[in-house]
C-alpha cells in the first residue's frame, strides 16, 4: 500500500517560543535541561535531535504542528511500515483519516473516529485515526450540545503512535535510524512540503 501523492504545501509560518510548545508537553528531564528562555520551537527541535533525544522531538514537532498535519504524518509512518500487505482494520483506519484529510466533513471525521475504534485505540492506526475524529468538530452526538476535544490531543496521539511503530520495529538505541526517518517526514510536512492536499 501507498499512500496519495502529496501536493505543494504552504508558506513557512513564523516561529514559535519553545517555552510556549512546551509548557505542558510531556518531555524527558534531559529533554527539559536543553531548553533556554529565547529559543524557538524549530531551535529546541535541532537541539533534541543532535541530543538523541529523538522521543521528545517526536513530542515537540507533533505539537508544533496544525491538527490535520499530524494526522497526515501520523499516515505517513503507519503506511511507510505498514508492509505490502497491512492488516484490514490497521489500513482501514488510516485510509478514513486521509478521507478527513481531504474531504473534511463532519460525515468523515466520525468515519475515521469508527475505525480508529475498530483499528484499536491503542494501535498506531487506530491512534491516527482517533486523532483524526478529535482534531475538529464535537465529540457529542448529532443534536447533542457541542463538546469539544483538549486541542493537543490529536498531536499527543500521532506522537504516541509514531513512538509506538518506531518501538515495534525492535530494540534501537535513542538515535534509533526508524525514528530518525519518520523524524525527517515530520519535518517535511511541518515545512510544508509534503501534504495530504493543498489546504493543509
């Protein structure tokens, strides 16, 4: 399985204070220590990576990025490990959350909630999938009174998922070459240049 073409994305965003990314993010304490008042986002990213303190700048990027382009990363590595022939379910999943993607009804996104469900929440599908379903709109029923998800959720999500594939492919040291990977996708489709469509 492949996932869609990616289309040209968007123009860079100006930065943002790591102080603010943060400041509730769950990081590691040596993650934390290299953390400094004026760096930004993209600064404090550089430096968990050259740290090897690839689980953090995971964390760090997911929630940088805008709801929708953590679900595409999140796709992005489901599909790059998911084999020539992937579970039913786990392709399933991934598949409705890039419906959302690219045709964000409201109609879509409780598809990709239903499958994500099906995939198991706990499963790096199912995780990308939830994280799709939470990303926008209300978690109520139709009719109910709107409720809506925390907004870093969906990141926490795809950043848990993206850590769980990198742990299934077996033991690697914190430099580990799977996470570096999906690592430099992320920051593609942060800069804008891989996206599930133009809108993202």
């Amino acid at each position: 399985m492949s996932p869609p073409a990616p289309t040209p994305g968007r123009a860079t965003r100006p930065p943002t204070p790591a102080a603010e990314l943060v400041r509730d993010l769950k990081l590691s304490e040596d993650g934390r220590s290299l953390l400094r008042p004026e760096m930004t986002g993209a600064e404090f990213f550089d430096a968990l990576v050259r740290a090897r303190l690839l689980p953090d700048a995971a964390r760090l990027i997911a929630r940088a990025m805008l709801p929708r382009e953590a679900v595409w990363w999140g796709a992005l590595c489901v599909w790059a490990t998911a084999g020539p022939q992937p579970a039913v379910r786990p392709e399933a999943a991934v598949r409705a959350a890039v419906t959302w993607l690219r045709e964000p009804t409201d109609v879509n996104r409780r598809a990709a909630g239903a499958a994500g469900t099906a995939a198991g929440p706990t499963t790096p599908a199912g995780l990308v999938a939830t994280a799709a379903f939470l990303a926008d709109g209300s978690l109520a029923p139709d009719g109910q009174p709107e409720v809506r998800a925390d907004p870093h959720l969906p990141a926490t999500l795809v950043a848990e998922a993206v850590l769980n594939l990198s742990r299934a492919a077996g033991p690697a040291p914190p430099g580990g070459p799977l996470l570096r990977q999906f690592l430099a996708v992320a920051v593609d489709v942060f800069r804008g240049t891989n996206t599930s469509h133009g809108k993202v």
